[in-house]
C-alpha cells in the first residue's frame, strides 16, 4: 500500500501515521533525464503461463541450453534472467517466471519490472488458473501481451480452442480483430519461435524502449542468493545508467560495493547497461528479490543509510515477536474455545523468490479458525540465531533448499524447536495444511444407542431409585451416558451408576429386554420417564469443511 492508503486505515482506527523517512534514504534520485541522453535499449520481457505449459523449454530453444536439467522435478523454482542477442544482431533480456501458484508474488513482481509478457498456452490444455492470473499481473502493470500458442505440434492440439478461451479473458486477438500479438509455436522442435522473436522486436519499436546509460546505475533485485563460495550474490535488473565493477551501492538494508559483475552463465564482465540482467558479487548481506538497487557516490553515506534502515527493519522485527512470546504447547493448551488458532514459522530458503512465494502460499491457508503466522522469511542457512527465534515465538522452521549447521542442529534438539526442510514447494504447503488441520478443533458427534421406557420404580434403601425399564430401541449400556426425558423435555444428564437383568450386574441390556436402571445422583425419577442412552464421538475436520461452514 501507498503511504495515503496507509494514514487512510489508520485515522479509521484512531492513529496517526507518521512516514518514516530514514528509511526513504536521500540517496534516491528524482531527477528526469534529458530527452538527448536517452538511448535505445533492449526489451524486458518476462515469459508467463502455467505450469508445465513450456515456457522454460521456450527459453531453452531460444537460449539453446539446458535450463531444465537443473530444476528440481521439472518444476522452475526461481526467477531466471538472461541476456539473448536474436539472429537479427538486437538484444532481449527474458525473464523466466514460475507458473505454479504458489509463485503468485514472483510473477507479479516480474511484471512490474517488464515490457513485454509472452504469455505461453499449451494448445493441448487450454486455458488454466495460472493463466487467467497471468494475465491479470500483465493487465494490471499496463504491459502489452504476446500470446504463444505452444506445443501445437502434437496431435491432441486445438489452437483454436485456445484462442476462443482467451477472448473470454478480454485477450482478443489479431485474428478476431483485437491488438493482441500471437504465435502458433512448438517449443521443442522451434517451429514459429523465429516469428515469436521478429514479433517481440516489432512490439518493441512501438513502445520506443529508452533509458540514458551515461548516469549512476539504478535498477531491481530480480533474485538473490547465499552462495557457499562467493557470498551474497544478487542477480540484478539494471533499469538506467550503466552498473560498473567497483560502484558503490546500496539495495535494499545493505551497502557495499561492486567486487564482480557476472552474466547469466558465470561469465566475468566489467559493466552492465540498462535492461542487462547480472549478477552483483560486493553484498554484505542478502537483500529481498524486488528490493530497489541504486549507485551512489559517497560509500559513507550509503553506509549510513544502510545502517539506519536495517534498525528501523530490526525495531519493526521486535515489535513483531515480542507480542506474546509463548511456546506452541502452551499456546494449544490455552487457546479459549472461539479463539483463533495461530501456526508460527520462520522461513528460510535459498534465494528470496521462493522464500517471498512459500510466505505467500502458505497465508492463504488461513481462515477464520486457524492461521498461518510467518514471523519471519530470510535467505540462507538455518543458523542457531533461527532456533533462539523459533523458541521465543513458538514456531517451526521450515528450510526450503537449505539446511541447519551443526549448532543450529544441536540448539533445536536442546530448545525443542521443530525443523522441516523440503525441496519442492507442493511438499511444504501439503505438511502445513496437514498441521493446520490437526489444529483445528475436532467437530463433536452425538451417537444415540438407546432408548429405555420407566415401567415402574422401586425405592431401595442406601442405594437410592431403582427404575424397572424396558429397552424400546437399541441397547443401554453402561459405557454410555444417559439423559432422561420427561414430556420429550431433558431434566437430567449422567452417567448409569447400576445396571441390572434380574439379580446380575450387566454391561448392557438389548432391545425388547426389562432391567433396573440406577442413575448416579439422581432419583426423582418418574414412571414414562424416556431414558437415551448415547456417547459423544470427536470427529477429525479439514481446512476444506472448516472454509464451507
């Protein structure tokens, strides 16, 4: 939200909203460059669909590499950027984005930062929900649209079918009339990728694509990452100016300044121009994917801007975590009937995409019984600082892609603290589903087993009311508890405290069978007094009954 949004929600509420404006930084800069300085640069263009539908494999063909082979099971877990120079001599940078669903903030974030979407549509599978919110991220980034009509060389494909599902989507296509760009493609023998190109260079010279590359670098954390022998590695989208080895910078809560610059393939290269992907090797720390990159002058003062952010991040932290600090046992055994029950994590991951994405599938499990808390989300190794916050605010680790160090091992074995490591992301949403269900409160069931007639009542001394019953339905046991009805009106509820056929203690009495019955503490009991006997059974419920309710 905006910070008028913001002062907005919190007049409603009684509060006054104040900007805090360290953290605004006065390094960025506002100035406008010169219409002269302007220089034509290559297209951002950001491949979206869903899962499956070959938007990687599309890449694949036009990069000529094998970007799958690295993916965990087949699915792109990360944002990918790369720079590709087209058989016409001009440049392209793509960005690749996830089409699980779970990456929702990823493909958003990928639209904010793109021209072009090409928006990758199995012919053999039509339109999916990922889809439809693909197309809303580009529509609402105000990005125009190519559609790639892919695998149409198989036999089950109806390109046609496609093109109609779209129009209903308010995608109209040159064919019916409309502005939308499309090509009939195949991604894996790269049939129509060459016209999808030429289409993406037209589109390209319609929006006059310029930035001035003769200025201080500024640009976008697409993807960042704790390598094991580099460091903080940030892959970054320089968006103006060129980005030199040796710049000093800040991004995001960090400092540094650049000691490498590498492309997408690990390439050393000394500078980077608008609209070029690259890997910034400097960070002090790993900032957020999405975090804004600028170039500054004095190293100083980006130091001290830097300083100031992160304690402003570190108090907005503590104010987080120090409501409440209890452990996750304590927090079951309180919770009051009605009250909303919380699952804490902390997450950590990898890169910063998944760990943003993995957040934001799992707060949507929420609802109005349970909710997903997520304390806090970072890059990196789970460390013994991790577990000493798991244990405060009684949360469960989950490690996406990495794992805990010997210490940190140690400490949750010592604290209690539960860790749960997962490589693919479907494996982490389906085990937190399946503790928030357990979390939910089980719904209770009556069982009614029995019912009994009072036929007539004997008054037996230091035992109390004997009622002389006959069994109408069921049987009558003494497991069970037992309510007695008067004129189809409850008077009593309890438990049998005798239960006799003739002069035998039983267990239970079947139906069409007379038995004496004595209730525990009760005695004015009347003939054509009902007995019911029944148990109560707790019945196991799941995120999908809790929603319908």
């Amino acid at each position: 939200m905006d910070f008028d949004q913001i002062e907005l929600i919190a007049s409603e509420f009684g509060f006054v909203a104040e900007r805090e404006e360290e953290y605004a930084a006065s390094a960025v800069e506002t100035v406008k460059d010169a219409p002269e300085t302007l220089k034509f640069r290559p297209p951002v263009v950001t491949i979206m669909g869903h899962v499956d539908h070959g938007k990687t494999s599309l890449l694949d063909y036009i990069r000529k590499a094998n970007v799958v082979a690295g993916e965990a099971g087949g699915i792109t877990q990360h944002i990918g950027a790369y720079h590709v120079t087209t058989p016409s001599g001009k440049m392209v940078t793509f960005l690749d984005t996830p089409g699980h669903e779970a990456f929702t903030a990823m493909r958003a974030r990928g639209a904010q930062v793109t021209d072009i979407v090409i928006l990758v549509v199995a012919a053999d599978d039509s339109i999916m929900p990922q889809t439809i919110e693909a197309i809303s991220h580009a529509k609402n980034a105000g990005v125009p649209i190519i559609v790639a009509i892919n695998k149409c060389d198989l036999p089950a494909a109806n390109p046609m079918q496609v093109k109609q599902e779209l129009l209903q989507h308010g995608v109209v296509l040159e064919d019916f009339g409309g502005q939308t760009l499309h090509s009939e493609i195949s991604a894996k023998k790269g049939t129509g990728v060459t016209e999808l190109i030429d289409q993406i260079l037209l589109q390209s010279e319609i929006l006059d694509l310029k930035a001035n590359p003769d200025r201080r670098a500024t640009g976008s954390v697409v993807e960042a990452q704790l390598d094991a022998g580099k460091g903080p590695v940030a892959t970054i989208l320089v968006q103006a100016g060129t980005l030199h080895v040796g710049d000093d910078f800040i991004c995001g809560l960090f400092s540094g300044r650049v000691r490498a610059l590498l492309d997408e393939r690990g390439k050393a290269i000394k500078e980077a121009g608008p609209a070029i992907p690259v890997q910034v090797l400097g960070m002090v720390g790993v900032p957020m994917a999405g975090d804004q990159f600028l170039v500054v002058e004095d190293s100083a003062e980006a130091r001290e801007i830097a300083q100031r952010r992160e304690r402003l991040d570190r108090e907005a932290k503590s104010r987080r975590t120090s409501k409440g600090a209890v452990s996750l046992e304590d927090f079951m055994a309180h919770a009051a009937e009605g009250q909303r029950r919380s699952l804490k994590l902390l997450i950590k991951a990898d890169q910063g995409g998944p760990a943003e994405a993995l957040a934001d599938a799992l707060a949507q499990m929420s609802n109005a019984e349970v909710e997903v808390e997520v304390i806090q989300r970072s890059v990196g190794a789970i460390t013994e600082g991790d577990i000493l916050l798991a244990k405060a605010s009684g949360a469960i680790i989950i490690g996406f892609h990495v794992r805990p160090d010997n210490k940190a091992r140690s400490a949750a074995d010592r604290e209690g603290v539960e860790i749960k490591l997962y490589k693919i992301i479907y494996e982490a949403v389906a085990d937190v589903k399946l503790a928030l269900e357990g979390m939910l409160r089980p719904d209770s069931k009556e069982v009614v087993f029995g019912e009994a007639e009072v036929r007539e009542v004997f008054k037996v001394s230091k035992i109390g009311t004997i009622a002389g019953c006959i069994v109408r339905t069921g049987n009558i046991s003494r497991a069970g508890r037992v309510r007695v009805l008067r004129d189809g009106k409850e008077v009593y509820e309890g438990t049998i405290g005798s239960l006799r056929r003739f002069k035998d203690d039983v267990k239970e009495v079947k139906d069409g069978f007379e038995c004496g019955i004595g209730i525990e503490n009760f005695n004015d009991v009347k003939v054509g007094d009902m007995f019911e006997c029944y148990r109560t059974e707790t019945v196991a419920r799941t995120l999908a009954s809790s929603a319908s309710e």
